[in-house]
C-alpha cells in the first residue's frame, strides 16, 4: 500500500510540474498578445535569453522589446500552441512547443499566419516569495511556413458585433467576474 502511495505521488509530481510548465507557456503566449509586459515577465527568469531569429533578447529586456517588435508591424497578434513535448530532467525542462501566430498587419492589408515552434529549457527555482516555480530560462523560434490571408472577413456583417481583442488590461479577459454585456457595450467589430 504504501508502495503504490509512493507511486501515486510520483505520478500526481509528474503531472503537476508537466501542467505548470504549459501554463508557463501558454500565459506568456497571452500576456504578449494582450501587451502586458507585467505578466510576461513573470514567466521568465531574470538571467532568461530569448533567441526570435537574428534577434536576442535577455529577460529583463525581452518583454518591452518583444511588445515594440509586435506594435511596429502588426495591429493585433494571436500565439496558439498546439503540440507541445516536455522532457523533465529534476528541476529542469526541455519542451518543444508548436506555434501558430495570426498577424494582422498596421497596412490593413493582409493577415499573415506564422508557423513555428519555441524550442525552451525551463528551470524550476524558488520565485520572490521562496515557492519553486517553473519558468523559461531559454527560447529558440523556429519559422516554418507562412500563409498570408484577406483580413476583409473581420469587417464583413458575418463578424459584426463579436468583441475586438485589445492590447491592454482592457481586454475582456481581464474582467472578473466574467459578465455578458449587451451587444452596444465593450470594443466590437
């Protein structure tokens, strides 16, 4: 009995740090498309490098440079994951985490979809109140295809009314509690 106890908390550990290391991920993927450069910080190490191509980041740069890069090209960014990998060594974290970004572009003229994915070593340390947290240590992007798309859909009667995201607190998704607004509140196409 006290084996398969064992075996139990072995197995609950596991998966804890595996869903922990996914949020990591996945919230730092909505704090940028949501600007909060507060909120991307948080899923970095101080001493973190961010490689986006030619571009190198260290952490406490990377959130302000990262959002400067997006507000320079594009009015809106969307970061999906999707297949995600994750090879745990104790306290550190090797993951291969697919990517699929939707750019809309400043000219209005096109959407462009990125497909990539974030190559990370994640580390399990104490955070500022001494709990152990996992966050990115290292992140390497690879582009793999891209397909560019006519953004005249968002403008047509089809997406009349849905709520608009916005780079900011401001977006819907900061709101708690999570209430309906009627069809003339909020920011909406």
């Amino acid at each position: 009995m006290e084996a398969d106890l064992n075996d139990l908390a072995k197995t609950v550990g596991y998966l804890k740090d595996r869903q922990d290391i996914l949020d990591c991920i996945v919230r730092e993927c909505r704090a940028r498309d949501r600007q909060d450069v507060e909120q991307i910080a948080l899923c970095w190490w101080e001493d973190g490098v961010d490689e986006h191509g030619p571009v190198v980041s260290f952490a406490p740069d990377y959130p302000a440079r990262a959002n400067a890069g997006h507000k320079a090209a594009f009015h809106m960014t969307s970061h999906n994951i999707t297949n995600h990998l994750c090879e745990l060594d104790g306290d550190v974290a090797y993951c291969e985490s697919y990517v699929i970004g939707g750019l809309r572009w400043l000219d209005g003229e096109k959407t462009s979809i990125a497909f990539g994915r974030y190559i990370d070593q994640l580390e399990k340390r104490p955070n500022a109140k001494g709990d152990p947290e996992w966050r990115i240590k290292t992140r390497r992007c690879t582009i793999e295809m891209t397909a560019d798309a006519d953004p005249d859909w968002l403008h047509s009667d089809a997406i009349k009314g849905f709520l608009k995201p916005l780079w900011s607190k401001e977006d819907p998704s900061y709101e708690r509690p999570i209430t309906w607004k009627p069809k003339d509140e909020g920011v909406r196409w």
